[in-house]
C-alpha cells in the first residue's frame, strides 16, 4: 500500500476518533437548567448528610456513656435500616405518582424530627425510636432524589448526574464527622442539636428553591397504577420479575458486608488503637475525601469507558481485598490506609450501582430506586445487627463476616454479567 495512503488513513481515523469523542460530549453537556437543578440536589444532600455525619464520630463514646456496647451500635444502624426497608417502596411509588419534590421535603422533615428526638433524650428505647423516624425519613429522601436526577437527564447524562449527587453525599461525610469531633469537645450533646438545626435548614432551602421534576407526567400509566394497599410480600414479589432485580440482589449483599464494617469501625478503631473522637473523625474525613474526588472526576469517565458492570466486578474485587487486608492491619495508620481502599472502592460502586438500575428501569424509576433502597436495607438491617453481635463475641469477626460477603457478591454479579451477554448476543 503507497505510503501516502497509510498517512490519509491514519489521519481519517484520527479524525473520525475525534468526531466520536466530540459527538460523545456532546451527549453528556448539561444544559443550564441541567446544571441548576442538579447543584440544587447536590446542596440539599450535602447538607442532609452531613447533619447526620455529625454525630458519627462521638456515637462510640455516647453510647459508652449510658452503659451501651455494640450491640446497640450495630442496633442503631440496623433500626434505621428496618424502617427505610419497609417504607422505601411505598416512598418509591410515592415519588412517582405525587412528585419527587414532596418525598425530597418530607423525607428531610423526618430526618430532622428524627435528629431532635436523639437530642432530647438519653434512653435507648427513645434512641432506637429516633432512628425509626430517620429511617423512613431517608426512604422518602434518597429514592426521590435519584428518580429526580433520571428524571432531567439522558442515559448518556445519567452515570455523570448520579455520581455529582453521589459526591455531594461524600462531601457530607466529610464535612459532617469533622465537625462532630470538634463540636464533642464541648459536650457529648452538643453534635446532636447542631446536626438536627441543620437539618432543618435543609427543609427550608428545599421549600424555598427545589422544584418539581414533572414526574408524574413523565409516568402517567404508572401513577395511575398505583395500588397502596399492596403488601411489601407483594411488592418484593413484584421486583423479581423486573429486569434489574439482580442489580438489586447484587445490593443487599454488597449492603450486608460493607456495613458489617461500618457499623463497627469506630468502636474497633477505640478498642484496638485507643483513637479518639478526633482519630474516627480524620480517618472518615480522609475518607471522604477520595470518595468526593472519585465521584466527581473519575465514576462518569471509567463507566463510559468499561461499562457499568465490568466496573462492577471490579471494584468489589477491590473491595474484598481491603476486607482482607484489613485482618492484617496491627496499627491505626495501616487500618487508614487499609479503609481508603474499601471507600475507594465503595465510592465508585454505590452511584455505578444507582445508575445501572435507573437505566434499567425507565417508566418505572421512582418504584426501582425505592426498591433500590429497601434491598439495600435489608443488607443494611442484618449487616450491623450481625456485626455488632460478633464484635462481642470477638472484635475481627464482623471483617471476616464482611470479605464473605462481598466474595459472594462477585461470584452473583460474575454468573448475572455472563447471563446477560448471551441475552444481548442472542438479540
């Protein structure tokens, strides 16, 4: 072939490459409206998170002050847990045939309702009640606010709509347990009333700024649909035959075994290396930190890259390893290290997971992101309670408790990914 030919067809692919990437930027530039709504989402999460991150880090010695060990820590987060299981479909459906911004509105009402009942009270019996409105607080919040983020973005805007959302959550992380551990050098109290007076500003920036999606003209066949007296049996029955019901499997499991760590680390890091409130506090900051980046620089790009469930399998690879590792960490600086690993890669799963099941869920997204979230909770109910049992029993078994659980999570999404391939290939 004449040389001259070779260098007119390098050039040809070289431009035809360009023209790809161009037309791909395209698809995925926001409008400014886009944008608008968006940022809007993102502070209403930042500060809703946050507000609850407060207390994250003085919850250990809280709980040590009125005599309570982990089992009520793991009670603490699977409570929560329960009431967000139950509630989610219901909060779901909710969102799809009144509107995302009134579940926005009311779930962040129970949040803040939630924040002052723990603030007011040192019985545990009134604690574990506060979670339960929290709970159901979250199940109307988070369904609705990633039904809204589908609801004004295109399939190819989606991954980055879901991620930007996902950093603000982390940026609350953050920002959330930095100022609990400064706050608890006044009084172990103190974080709770700040978390639920921010909580409350939530409400307010959502009455005044935050508008309606038109949802329900979006789905109007599924609005009219809708049947409120139908069980959870029914509508978790009903789940099993929608087309991203191992999605929703791959997150209850995910759910079980990564909470399984959460729910403990504060006590394990005070237990093991004597860290203090400030310790837990830098360590999730840290944290937080790489999730915050992650999430806005890197989830949209691998995913339109590699896809969304090649990253899948990957990150939980990842995953596991930080479980295993973790096992093998003999002092505070090798478990930071160690938990930057697993939130690494939990920051990139969570929004990729969000975004695989709202893609594959349109007409439907309200009822699949509340279902998203009841299966979560599932894995979020039996994680804790789990782990805060077994850390009674023996303080590194919730970690090996967790590495078992995402393994099996690889082995579900390894056998789903294969099924799904032949589906295509067979279309």
């Amino acid at each position: 072939m004449h040389p001259l030919h070779n260098q007119f067809a390098g050039l040809y692919r070289r431009n035809s490459y360009r023209q790809q990437l161009t037309q791909s930027e395209k698809r995925i530039t926001m409008s400014a409206d886009q944008r608008k709504k968006i940022i809007i989402l993102m502070i209403n999460m930042f500060i809703a998170i946050a507000s609850f991150g407060i207390i994250i880090p003085i919850l250990p010695s809280y709980l040590e002050s009125i005599n309570q060990g982990g089992t009520a820590a793991g009670l603490m987060i699977a409570i929560f847990a329960a009431a967000q299981f139950f509630f989610s479909p219901i909060a779901g459906k909710w969102a799809d045939q009144y509107g995302r911004r009134k579940m926005i509105i009311y779930g962040l009402a129970g949040l803040t309702l939630s924040m002052f009942v723990f603030y007011a009270s040192d019985s545990i019996w009134i604690l574990y009640f506060s979670r339960v409105i929290g709970g159901i607080g979250a199940a109307m919040l988070v369904p609705a606010i990633f039904a809204y983020i589908a609801d004004i973005t295109t399939f190819d805007q989606r991954a980055k709509g879901t991620s930007l959302v996902s950093a603000a959550m982390s940026l609350g992380i953050v920002v959330g347990p930095g100022i609990g551990g400064f706050l608890a050098d006044y009084s172990l109290k103190l974080p709770f009333l700040v978390s639920a007076l921010v909580s409350l500003g939530a409400v307010v920036f959502s009455l005044v700024l935050l508008k309606d999606s038109d949802a329900e003209k979006a789905d109007p066949d599924l609005a009219i649909d809708m049947d409120p007296s139908e069980s959870m049996l029914a509508k978790i029955a009903s789940s099993t035959k929608k087309q991203y019901f191992i999605p929703l499997i791959i997150t209850l499991v995910m759910s079980f075994g990564l909470l399984a760590y959460e729910s403990v680390v504060g006590l394990y890091l005070d237990n093991q290396f004597a860290s203090t409130a400030k310790d837990i506090a830098f360590m999730i900051t840290a944290t937080g930190i790489v999730s915050v980046i992650v999430q806005l620089f890197i989830v949209d790009r691998i995913v339109r890259r590699f896809g969304e469930v090649a990253i899948l399998v990957s990150f939980l690879g990842v995953a596991a390893l930080g479980f295993l590792l973790s096992l093998f960490a003999g002092s505070y600086a090798m478990f930071f290290g160690v938990s930057l690993i697993i939130f690494l890669a939990t920051s990139i799963l969570r929004p990729v997971l969000n975004t695989l099941i709202s893609k594959m869920a349109e007409g439907e997204v309200g009822f699949a992101m509340g279902m998203n979230n009841a299966y979560m909770s599932i894995g979020n109910v039996a994680g804790p309670l789990l782990a805060g049992m077994l850390y009674d029993i023996n303080i590194i078994f919730p970690f090996i408790l967790g590495l078992i659980m995402l393994i099996i999570t690889i082995f579900i999404t390894l056998a789903w990914s294969r099924i799904r391939g032949a589906k295509i290939v067979q279309a």
